[in-house]
C-alpha cells in the first residue's frame, strides 16, 4: 500500500509539479493521430516507400512494380501524376546503364520506417495464422499504417528533444510554449499528420537529436564515443536528406574555432586528440552512408544521384531570398512563426554567442540550397515551404528565448493568443490547401487576394460543414486519394 502511495505521487509531482511540457507534447500528438491521414498516394512518398518494401519482399532495387502498383491506384481516381514521374520513359529513364528505373529519394526514411514495417509484416502473419486473410504483399493496410504511424512517431521524438533543447535555456512554460507553436504554426504540422510518409518529419527528428548529443558537449572535450554517436547521427541525417548534410557545418565551425585556439596556445596534444575524434566522426560518417552510396550505384551505374538531380543545383543560390519572402512560394509568409523565432537568435546569443551564430548560419545554409534548386525552388504543389521543416529546433530555441524575455512585460495570456493566431493562420492555410482551394490553384503557391476572407470567413465555415468528412472520411476531401 505505501510502494502505491509512493507511485502516485511521483506521477502527481511528475504532472503537476514538474516539467508538464513532455505530457503537453505526448498527448497533443496522440490526440491528432486518429486525424491523420495515413496513406501512400504521391510520387515523393512512393519513392520513398518503395526501397522499404522493394529491399524487404523482393530482395532488389527494381521499384517497376511498386511504381505500377500506386499508379494504377492513381489511375483509379484519375489521377496520373504517379505514372507521369515514375513510369514514363525518356533518355535516362529506365537508366542507360543499369536499366533500372530512376528513383531520386535518398534511402533514410526507408531505414527509419523499417522497424515499424517488419512489426506489421509480424502482425500479419500473426492475425493470418488466425484465419484474417489479409495480404502479405507491403501494400495492404498494415503496412501503410506502420509506415505513416512511425513517421508520426518521430516527429513527437523530435518535439521532445527539441523541449529539452530549449530547456537548457529557459524555464518549463517558455520552452513548452515556443514547441507547441513552431509545431502546429509551420507545414511540420502538416507533414507529420497529412502528408504522412515524406522525410521532414524523420530529417527534423535525426537534426534534433544530433543537436542533443552535441550540444551538451560545448565548451568541454567530447568523448571519442560521443564523436561516433554523432556520426552515426549524421550520416542518418544525410541518408534522409541529402542537404541535411549542410547542417554539419554548425560543429564544422565549432572545430575550427576550436582549432585555432588550440594552435595558438601550441596545445599539441590536444590537437592531435581532437584530430583523431574528428576522424572517427568523419570515418562513422562515411561508413554509415555506405547504403546510400550502394543503392546510388546499383540504380545509377556510379556511387552519385541521377543527373536529374544535380542539374537542378544552380550554386550561385539566385533564389536564395525568395524562399524566404516570395509572395507566393516564401517560408516567412507561409509560416511566419519562423521569422519571429529568427528574432530571438540575439537572445541566445547573449548566453552563447558563438551557438547563436551557427545556429543562424545552419538555417542559412538550408536557405542557400534551396535558392539553388533553379527550377523546383518555389515546391509548387507543396504545402508550405517544407524543406525548413529540419530547422524546427533552430527556430524553436529562438522563440523560447523570445517569450522568455518579453513575458514579464507582456504577461503569459498575449502571449498565448499570439500562438494561437499563429496557429490559426497555419491551419486556415492547410484548410485552403486542402479542400477550400484547392481548385482555384492554391496549391500553386498563396493567393492573396481575398486570403483574410477565406482565412476568417470561408475556411471556418467550410470546417463545420464538412466535420463529419474530417472527422470520418479525411481521404474524400484530398486529390490524389483513393
């Protein structure tokens, strides 16, 4: 009786006495799962799919059938995007060299769903020794739930490190606060419950958690285990995204600034310590990637992307700003919770100046490769503009710090309406690119005239006549769902 007595008010302190953040984020991403919409429809998810379920039931990298399969699934409800990018054959499609058909998705996100598709595959052999009858293929349901749940698994994984990044700074309502709004006021929210089976919400979770081992290691020598975590991390962060890979520049200048005082104090020793864990960062990297560089070569007759890839890359970054502030297409406007967590970066800056910097010039780096993508930098057809969605922690440590400051002049109910707005405005914007429209070619990019008329007017009204469809039948209200 007293162990239970005991129990309960560990969990007592734990809910109501102590850091009430995690629940706050556990809950709130359980409670949007029964509104998500778990589904395999778009070429960039079929991509990404079809390494999981190629490798695991055909032992190969030919991904013709599985393209066949969710284009005729298109087919049905006529839709032929799916055929259009992944079937149809030009000059490098199948490849010259290997004949394989081309698949441009890096193979991350397949390797960070596979424990949830091989606990589905378990389940239904499980429930077909049971007499349920369902198809062992990679395609039936099970399967796709897996996948799409795993993804939802770890964007909550991410807002959890993410807390306790921002936890380091700042007390328990700030950091709780500055989570929940980066969270549901910017297109991660959309790609960890709508869009389901892309890579942002894994590419955010391996860039927080890289921050996580990282970080607590400033100003102190790391162990040459923690320099072989990282790179385990990184070359995961690389394998989901390529351009991830450019966030490695935030301890690239970590070790140089580290470099240059160890050089000028003529600590030898700690030179060539630190060089041999930079090494055996580099080296876990390398090794860690090596599936990446396989799958290159055997779709592509080299260890490199397909050339549909690199000829995108315009390394002069001409649409550097407009990825932030196109009408629009920029990330600033489609989520302008973004830019306001941007200004608190000063605020850190007074507590660690150099984090705050490469902090910044992580976010611009991301910025710099997509004002590369020459022709596809705009993501039109996409939610927002998702290729910041990594940038999560950066932005969310700026907005924690933020609140942290102006709260006591401000107080905590402004601050909350202003998250709420901010809130509001991301979900109008997914209502309108959803269902409201949708058809007048806001998939587009942002159309602005009449946007607060659709935002306060339409957007609510057509919520409530079509509760039942989002609550029951999300698919019918989506193209490109079947």
């Amino acid at each position: 009786m007293t162990q239970v007595l005991m129990l309960r008010q560990r969990l007592w302190v734990t809910l109501f006495q102590g850091d009430r953040g995690p629940w706050l984020i556990f809950f709130l991403c359980l409670a949007l799962l029964p509104l998500a919409l778990p589904r395999i429809a778009l070429s960039d998810e079929v991509q990404y799919y079809a390494y999981l379920r190629s490798v695991y039931f055909d032992r190969d990298l030919d991904f013709r059938n599985e393209y066949t399969y969710f284009a005729e699934a298109g087919l049905r409800v006529d839709d032929h995007a799916v055929a259009n990018a992944l079937l149809r054959e030009d000059a490098v499609n199948p490849n010259p060299v290997t004949g394989l058909l081309r698949n441009v998705a890096p193979v991350g996100s397949a390797i960070l769903w596979a424990p949830g598709f091989i606990l589905a595959d378990v389940w239904v052999n499980l429930a077909n020794l049971l007499g349920a009858e369902i198809a062992r293929d990679g395609y039936s349901r099970p399967y796709i739930l897996a996948t799409c749940w795993m993804t939802a698994l770890y964007s909550m994984l991410g807002l959890q490190l993410t807390y306790r990044l921002a936890r380091r700074y700042v007390g328990d309502l700030a950091a709780t606060l500055a989570t929940l709004t980066v969270f549901l006021a910017s297109p991660l929210l959309f790609y960890t419950t709508i869009a389901m089976p892309w890579s942002h919400a894994n590419g955010f979770f391996l860039f927080t958690l890289f921050l996580s081992i990282w970080l607590p290691g400033r100003g102190m020598e790391r162990s040459l285990r923690t320099w072989i975590s990282l790179g385990l991390v990184a070359g995961l962060m690389v394998m989901t995204r390529e351009q991830l890979g450019l966030l490695l520049i935030i301890p690239a200048l970590e070790a140089l600034a580290s470099y240059i005082g160890l050089l000028r104090t003529q600590a030898w020793r700690r030179v060539g310590l630190q060089l041999g864990q930079h090494l055996a960062f580099v080296a876990m990297l390398v090794l860690t990637v090596t599936p990446q560089l396989l799958a290159y070569q055997i779709l592509n007759g080299r260890p490199g992307p397909s050339s549909t890839v690199a000829g995108k890359l315009n390394w002069l970054s001409p649409r550097f700003f407009d990825t932030l502030f196109d009408p629009a297409h920029g990330a600033f406007l489609w989520a302008p919770v973004l830019l306001i967590g941007l200004f608190g970066l000063p605020r850190l800056a007074r507590r660690d100046c150099g984090l705050a910097w490469m902090l910044l010039t992580g976010f611009l780096a991301q910025t710099y490769i997509n004002g590369a993508f020459g022709t596809t930098w705009h993501l039109s057809g996409s939610f927002g503009f998702r290729r910041l969605i990594e940038c999560t922690p950066i932005i969310v440590l700026g907005l924690a710090l933020l609140i942290e400051d102006v709260r006591p002049r401000l107080g905590t109910w402004p601050l909350v309406l202003i998250a709420a707005l901010l809130v509001y405005w991301n979900v109008g914007l997914i209502a309108q690119w959803t269902f409201v429209r949708n058809a007048d070619g806001f998939r587009r990019g942002l159309i602005w005239d009449g946007m607060l008329y659709y935002q306060f007017v339409e957007v609510p009204g057509q919520i409530l006549g079509k509760i039942w469809s989002l609550l029951f039948d999300r698919c019918r209200l989506m193209t490109n769902c079947s």
